[in-house]
C-alpha cells in the first residue's frame, strides 16, 4: 500500500474482471467480480478518485439540472431534496453508505444540522474526505469510519443511527439484500432509510444485445459488479422488511436539460459560464487531454500504474450513461425513501 492509501496491484488488476465484449461476459465473470467485490471496487476508485475530483468536485453523483442553473448548484440541490424527503432533523444522527470523498456528507450537514458519520472502505478517499473535512472546519460534526458496507452491524452495532442514506453507492453491492438488511440492522426502530439507487429501468431488457452492451459499459466504467433492475431494489427492501413510504425515478422526470448533459461533451449545452469547463473535459478534445496527462504523469511515477486504464474505462462508462439516459434504460436517481418498522 501506498503512503497515500492506494495499492498499485488493484489499479493495474481492475479491467481484468470484465471480458470487453458484453456478450462474452459470463455469469462466471460476474460471479467472480460478486465473489471479490471489495477488490474490483478499491481498485476502482484508487484509479478514479482523483479523476472524478478533476472532472466532478467532491459529490460524485449526478443530478437533475434545471435551466440556467450551475453545476455545483445542481449537486447541492439534488443533496437537499434527498435530505429533505428523508425529513431530517436537527442533533440527528445519519450513516451516509459509501460516502465517497466526503461531498453530500458536508452539504447535507450544513443543510439539515444532523451529525454524519461517512462509511467508506477506500483508505484513499477516507484520507481525503477527512482532509477536506477539517479544511471546512467540519470536524465536529462530520466524521469518517472505514468499513466494508456489507458488515455495518458489526462495526456499528444494531439500532444506532435516526437515518441513513445512500447516494449512488449500494450499487456497488454484491447484492442489494445483503446490503440494505445491514442498513435494517443499524437504524433505529421508526428510522429512515433514503436511497438514490443506480438501477436499470423497466424498458431495459437484458435479452436485447444492444440493452445488455449498456449495462455492461457501465458495470465496466463504473466499478459495479452486476447491474441491475429497478424492481430487484424494491424487493429487496421489502424482503429485508422495509416499509416504503416513496419511490421515483427522478430521471424520468420531464426536465429540459437532462442528467447526463455533462457527459455529452458539448459545450453550447454548458449552463453557466463556469460550466464550459466542466463541459469541456468530457469533449473528445477535452478527453484527449486529460488521459494523455494521466498517461505522462503515470509514465513519471506520479499516478499509479493503472490509472490510465481506469481513466479509458470511465470514457467507455460515459458513452453507456449517455446512451442508457437517452434511452431510458438507465437511471442514476431511483429515489426510494423507506422507514423501519417501530416494532417487528
């Protein structure tokens, strides 16, 4: 392991968990990549954390986007409206599931004055979800625990948390089940659990080769070991005995400017002045750019090893996202929000 947390091997191993032609990935592929989740999903973001910073701040997640309105300002608003349909708080104290670099947690606790204690099993990210942290004079209030999402009972113990929320994380679990019956685990009775969870939507259908090719892009460039439709997530949760109060698919909402407009590319759909950069460096120019100096800066012994082949995964994640967006095969924002049971 790196002094700054990353593990070379997992970097340069990542691409080798998918076969590049969807129609040769197996279920001995996906069982392999289910079998050694924790790995595919480190190797993953050791690669692409810094890139995601580069290309997205510190929320990686997507948004929906109303006219003129900027791209930072999209994440917040997206982070409220979760924090607001959970009904949090004040003195609350919420899990956020695979918390990444630490972004929603300290947007949403400025928004609703809970306590957040962020769970992530990359030491990399924790490292600087806790450097950005302190720099925001946040400590009090934000803390970060590392731990493997599938075992929070056993880190946390049972009934501890007023709510927990998950924003585009749980999808990197071996199973939905097992995932959201440890979030069951944890809540307090009367406790809130709200998710935007990536999910294949109800037009998808995994028989058609070009539907099954979008799924697998994004489970390539995305870190995810199987995709999955929208209705597995719900019965999960009922399965695990949640009681579902809301569910949505945000990105079937009908907005002018869609979710995945960033990705795009095109710069004449930048909302904002600022946004043309943001914009730009998802342009073929702009893409160029960027991979030729992760290629430079690996070359020099800067970036880890590996990195440029994550960075290649993420354009093949990009066209799938697009693709799957346009569609309406895919969304990033299934928003359910779900309560446990006062009493079982």
């Amino acid at each position: 392991m790196g002094a700054d947390g990353r593990v070379n091997e997992r970097i340069e191993n990542y691409t080798k968990f998918w076969e590049k032609d969807s129609a040769k990935d197996t279920e001995t592929e996906r069982d392999n990549r289910l079998n050694n989740y924790t790995d595919v999903i480190n190797g993953y973001y050791d690669g692409a954390t810094e890139l995601y910073e580069y290309g997205w701040a510190q929320s990686f997640h997507f948004s929906r986007f109303y006219k003129g309105e900027a791209f930072l300002q999209s994440l917040a608003r997206h982070e409220h409206y979760l924090a607001a349909q959970m009904n949090l708080k004040p003195g609350m104290l919420v899990l956020d599931v695979g918390c990444g670099v630490g972004g929603p947690a300290r947007e949403i606790a400025r928004f609703a004055d809970v306590r957040i204690i962020g769970l992530n099993n990359n030491d990399f990210q924790i490292a600087r979800a806790r450097k950005y942290t302190k720099r925001a004079g946040l400590e009090e209030q934000v803390s970060f625990q590392k731990g493997d999402f599938m075992k929070l009972s056993e880190i946390f113990g049972e009934a501890k948390f007023d709510a927990v929320y998950a924003i585009e994380a749980t999808c990197h679990a071996p199973s939905f089940e097992g995932v959201y019956g440890e979030i069951m685990k944890v809540l307090k009775p009367g406790g809130t659990f709200g998710v935007y969870e990536w999910v294949m939507t109800p037009q998808w259908n995994p028989s058609i080769p070009s539907h099954k090719a979008i799924a697998h892009g994004i489970e390539v460039g995305d870190g995810i070991p199987e995709m999955r439709p929208q209705s597995a997530c719900i019965d999960a949760l009922k399965t695990v005995g949640f009681e579902i109060k809301h569910e949505e698919d945000l990105a079937d909402r009908p907005d002018e400017v869609p979710w995945y407009y960033p990705l795009e590319g095109d710069v004449s759909k930048a909302q904002t002045f600022w946004d043309y950069f943001t914009v730009w460096r998802m342009s073929w120019s702009g893409k160029i750019v960027t991979q030729s100096t992760v290629k430079v800066l690996e070359w020099i012994g800067v970036a880890p090893k590996g990195t440029y082949d994550v960075g290649e995964a993420l354009k093949v994640a990009a066209d799938a996202l697009v693709a799957g967006g346009r569609q309406k095969l895919f969304t990033p924002m299934f928003l359910v929000i779900s309560n446990k049971p006062t009493s079982s």
